[in-house]
C-alpha cells in the first residue's frame, strides 16, 4: 500500500483526479470504477473542470460503479445511478451507454450480479478503481464479515451503515437495507485502487486497514494484498497512524 497523507479534502481531491486523468491520457479507452458518497464529489467536480477545459476526454471510457441500492430505480434521487448522472456523467463527454451501474430494480438480483461480473471481464477487467470507506471499514458495500475473495452479490447493510447514509434520506422515505456490490475478490483485479478518506471519522477506519490485521472485521484491510494500492488521505483521516 502507497499511504499519501495531504493537508486537506481539497488536497486529496486534486490529487485523486490527477491519478484518473493521468490513466485516461495513458490510454483513452480505459475502464474506471467508480463511488458514490460524499467523499468523491470534489473529485468528480476536478474531472468535469479539466474536462471542460479539455486536459482529459471520456469519450471512449468505460465506468463501472461498485454499488447501487437494491430496491430503487436509477430514477430515484437516492440511487447511486442518479447520484452519479447529477455528479458527473451528465456534465461529462461519457458515453452514458459506456456507464455501468449494478441494477438496482433487477427482476433477478443473483442473475443481474453474474452479469455484471461477466460485463467487467468482458471490458477487459477495471484499469483503476476508486473507493472510499465507511467507518466501519467496508469498502463498497462489503460489510464487515465480507468474504476477502466475493465477488458481485447481495448484501445486507448494517445498522452503522443505515445510520451514516439516513442523512441522504427524508425522515419518511424509504431507506433500502438491501445492495448489489461488486465483491472484494471483485474490487482486488482491478489493476490499481485508489481509496480516498477525509476527516476525523475516518481516522480508526483508516488506522484499522492500514495498520490492524488482515481480516474480514475490517474489509478495507484486504487492500494489504493489492500490488498497486494507493491511499490518499488527509491529515484528520491519518492522526490515528504510528
Ligand atoms: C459508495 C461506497 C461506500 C462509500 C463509503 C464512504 O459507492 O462504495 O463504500 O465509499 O460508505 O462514504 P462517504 O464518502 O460518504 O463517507
């Protein structure tokens, strides 16, 4: 694991889109994966900039998101297909037929799961792909207790989960409990990851990964085995380090 400790979210943004926008000028067909939450909307924010500004195209870029809610639309304000048409492939030269997002309103989730496994190796297997973590350490949506070796499949959230991300929600919405996520045997073939972290809240998650045992307790931990891992954090996120 490459550990990039920088000064603030702003910093880790930067530096996060410099490694995408490096990685498409390399090779403009590249397949990307992808995240929802808060932590990579300044990055994306950077890519629809140095897109405007035509430093970097995805005219012919594949993307595949880690995740999506199993029981909402990509209609659904809270769906990580809309979150992720809001956040950067509407502002974006993308091909939005090129876009992937595991299928929230399958009529067969284990069916749609396989699928999407089969449309990544199809692609040619993820050049880099971007994560982030939930305090708890789960990286996607693979939960503590996850298999180090899963791959696309159903998953239950915890109540930690729930909790963090009932922010998203209105009070009397439905709040699924239920996702689709690409495995961590998935997210470890990817030939580069790329996990970002800011703030204090993150700081035992990020303590636990890089410096706790490698263990299913702490999903994000399975990155130790990935030969091409960088974690870019800042300085809030890294103060539980040695
Ligand atoms: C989202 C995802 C999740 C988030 C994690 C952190 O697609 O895969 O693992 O990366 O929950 O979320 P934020 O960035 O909101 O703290």
């Amino acid at each position: 694991m490459q550990i990039v400790i920088l000064k603030d979210a702003a910093e880790v943004a930067h530096y996060g889109a410099q490694i995408f926008v490096d990685q498409i000028n390399k090779k403009a067909d590249s397949v990307i994966g992808l995240a929802t939450g808060s932590t990579p909307v300044a990055l994306y924010q950077d890519l629809i900039a140095r897109n405007a500004a035509k430093e970097v195209s995805f005219a012919a870029v594949t993307s595949f998101n880690l995740d999506e809610y199993l029981g909402l639309t990509g209609e659904h304000p809270q769906s990580y297909r809309y979150f992720m048409n809001e956040q950067l492939f509407n502002h974006v030269d993308i091909d939005k037929s090129n876009t992937h997002v595991p299928p929230g309103d399958a009529k067969n989730p284990l069916t749609a799961c396989k699928e999407y496994e089969a449309k990544i190796e199809a692609a040619g297997g993820i050049d880099v792909q971007l994560l982030g973590i939930g305090r708890n350490g789960h990286i996607g949506f693979n939960e503590p207790s996850s298999g180090l070796t899963s791959r696309t499949r159903v998953k239950t959230l915890t109540k930690a989960t729930i909790e963090d991300n009932a922010r998203f929600f209105a009070a009397d919405e439905y709040q699924p409990h239920l996702s689709i996520t690409m495995g961590i045997g998935t997210i470890l073939d990817s030939r580069k990851v790329v996990l970002l972290a800011t703030g204090a809240n993150k700081a035992d998650a990020i303590q636990a990964m890089v410096e706790g045992p490698l263990t299913a307790a702490c999903p994000a931990s399975a990155l130790q085995m990935h030969r091409n891992a960088v974690i870019v954090i800042d300085d809030a996120a890294a103060s539980k380090l040695a």
